[in-house]
C-alpha cells in the first residue's frame, strides 16, 4: 500500500506462493488491523474487495460490509498480471539465488543473522488525534487488542485511558495493582506512529517492563539503565534511539537530564515523533521530587521540552499510579502541570473493591511455631 502497489478503496489481487494453510487467515488479519486504522482515523487503506489465489487455487473473495467487517463472496475473473505475487520461501536463506522465483513482486524468508536488524522508522508530518466517536474507537480498539495481545475484552477504564492518549490529551490513570496501566501505555505507543518514552522510578521496574513487552513478541524495547556494561554499548543503543529503531525507551527521571540522551532525543524528533510521554509510578514525582530525588519535579518540563515535533507540539503525558492519595494526586497535577479543572484529568475506577483478593488471619500460640504454621499455609 506504501508503495502504491495496491489501491485503498480498489479491488486487491493476491497471488500468495509457500503459505497454503495460514495464508486466508494472514490476510484476513491484514485488513482487520487496517479497518482498525481506518476506524481510529478516520482514514482509508482498506480496499473494497480483496480476491486472492493461494498455491494456483482460487478462493473466495473478502468484500467489506456495512459493519465494517469481511465477508466471504464469489470470486471474479481477473487477469494474472493484474495480481500482486507473493512468495513465502520458508526454506530459503536471506542470501541463497532466486530460483524458482517466477513473477514474485515479493519473496518472503527467514532471517537468522547475528547482528541486529536496523529499522526504517520516519515520519514527518504533525501529531494527528484520533477523531472518532467513542463506540466506534472502542471497535477499532479492540481489534488491535485481539491482534497485539490476544485477549478478549478490555478491563474496566482501560479503553477510556487509550481514547484519552490517542486524542492527544494528558491524563493521570489511577488504578489500582493488576488492572493493566502497562497495557494502556503499550499498546497507546504501538498505534502511534513514533517512539514512546517511559520514565520508571527503578532499574528493576524498567527490566521487568521491557521483559513484559518481550513476552508479547514485542522487542524494540531500548532499557537505558546503568546495568549496560560498557561505554560502547551505551553510545551504541543511543544511536538507535537517535535513528528511531525502537518503538519504546525506558528510563530514569535523572537520564533526561544527559547531555548524550537529550542530544538523542533532540535528533530523534527531527525525523520521526516521541509519540507519547509515560511517567510510571507517578506518584514518585510527590513522594520523591521534594525528598531525595529532584530529577522528578523537572521532569514534566523536560519531557514536553525534548519531546516536542518541529512544530513545537509536545508529546501527551500520561501519567500510571495506583497507590496516591488525594493530596499526592494533586501534588502530582499540579507538578506535571495537568489542568485540574479538566474532568478528564483524572482516570479512575468508580470502587477500588477488589474481590477477587481475601484475607486471612492465622492466630498462632505461643507453643507454636510461626514459621512452620506459615509453611503449612
């Protein structure tokens, strides 16, 4: 579609080689995550129609509906040179002649190479919101949450911290522990084109992160921690960062304030977007800016600052914490300067009841022994 190879709107002819079994669903899934796109944004890069043959067969055609969604239909009569040939050489390597190739436009192989992929990841144009209506990006949601992680409903006021995020608006999340604030950040990220910065208080919580987006399948994950061992691998993954190869980079309240990381991030947004700022247990920013860790009161101004596009636009703020009272929450609007006036400032559930945990209380005497009791238990 990037290349002009098929037409939104128009009829596309498939010619898949090499995938018999998953190629009807390959393609399916293909134009749900695009009408998902269109749904967000209102846009069009959905052909009308997809009639596609696998290994010299024909198969039914897809043709959207007035849902939005696929069904199948007879097939038409289509000339061979007016299909997009696809290949799927599962045995061949990256370097090996192309034999057999026929009239392929696209030949798909495995790649086992022992040095990391370089990505392609520009985007010049402004940040653009999501314009749609509530029910409606809730379906084009949900589509992306099937495909990227393959659960089946959202929790509770998750979807209404994403329509938050992808319309550009700051936003403070208050839920409480396994209520999935992580997803919301990830998968937010994912939809933006761009890369998404994530500020965590600790090492641990930044590699328990990047482990979380790895369990997905998801590995452009840069963790800049002090745990990298030498300056050249450091110097190494802040060229990545510069040239866009990440979708997601985790870091400490102090990094942005390096001259080597700012320099990054500044590079970084002359050719592609920081798409979204998260500050992680954000009430850190309360509880730790005025103690021992002052990185933290700067943090909102440095974000916006280094995240800005070239049209001077800064990046959403959104902020995840589910442990701040009243007064931290404040403290912490007030901090990353979000408008409290706003109802939508705030995103919280409407009962912090947790019934899925109990509570117990074992009395032991003193002839017993505590510990082999909490063994037993």
């Amino acid at each position: 579609v990037g290349y002009g190879w098929l037409t939104p709107g128009a009829t596309w002819h498939l010619n898949i080689k090499g995938a018999e079994v998953e190629a009807r669903a390959a393609v399916l899934d293909l134009l749900h995550l695009l009408s998902m796109f269109d749904a967000l944004y209102s846009g069009e890069s959905t052909p009308s129609r997809c009639d596609f043959t696998i290994a010299g067969n024909r198969e039914a055609s897809l043709i959207r509906n007035s849902a939005g969604g696929w069904e199948s239909s007879g097939t038409e009569a289509v000339d061979a040179s007016e299909r997009l040939t696809l290949v799927i050489d599962r045995c061949g390597s990256p370097f090996a002649a192309l034999e057999g190739a026929g009239d392929a436009d696209l030949i798909v192989r495995p790649a086992y190479l022992p040095v990391e992929l370089a990505g392609e990841h520009t985007f010049e144009s402004g940040r653009v919101p999501i314009v749609t209506d509530d029910e409606q990006a809730d379906r084009g949601l949900r589509i992306a949450l099937h495909q990227v992680f393959r659960k089946a409903d959202f929790r509770p006021m998750q979807a209404v911290a994403l329509r938050q995020v992808l319309r550009q608006q700051d936003s403070v999340v208050l839920l409480p522990t396994g209520a999935g604030k992580s997803l919301i950040y990830q998968l937010a990220g994912l939809l933006m084109p761009g890369v998404t910065l994530v500020v965590d208080p600790i090492v641990a919580l930044i590699e328990d992160q990047v482990e979380g987006l790895e369990a997905y399948g998801i590995d452009r994950a840069a963790p800049i921690a002090s745990s990298l061992s030498t300056p050249e691998e450091k110097r190494q993954l802040l060229v990545r960062v510069e040239r866009g190869e990440y979708h997601f980079v985790l870091h400490s309240p102090e990094r942005l304030q390096s001259p080597a990381f700012r320099s990054a991030l500044r590079a970084l947004a002359e050719t592609s977007l920081i798409n979204l700022a998260v500050i992680d247990e954000a009430h850190c920013v309360s509880e730790w800016g005025h103690d021992f860790r002052p990185a933290y009161l700067n943090l909102a101004r440095n974000l916006r600052r280094l995240g800005s596009d070239r049209e001077d636009v800064p990046p959403p703020l959104l902020a995840l914490t589910g442990t701040a009272s009243r007064a931290v929450l404040r403290d912490v609007l007030t901090e990353l300067d979000i408008d409290r006036n706003r109802s939508d400032a705030v995103i919280r559930p409407e009962s912090f009841n947790r019934p899925e945990l109990q509570f117990d209380i074992v009395r032991t005497t003193p002839r017993e022994d505590a510990l082999a009791v909490l063994r037993g238990v």
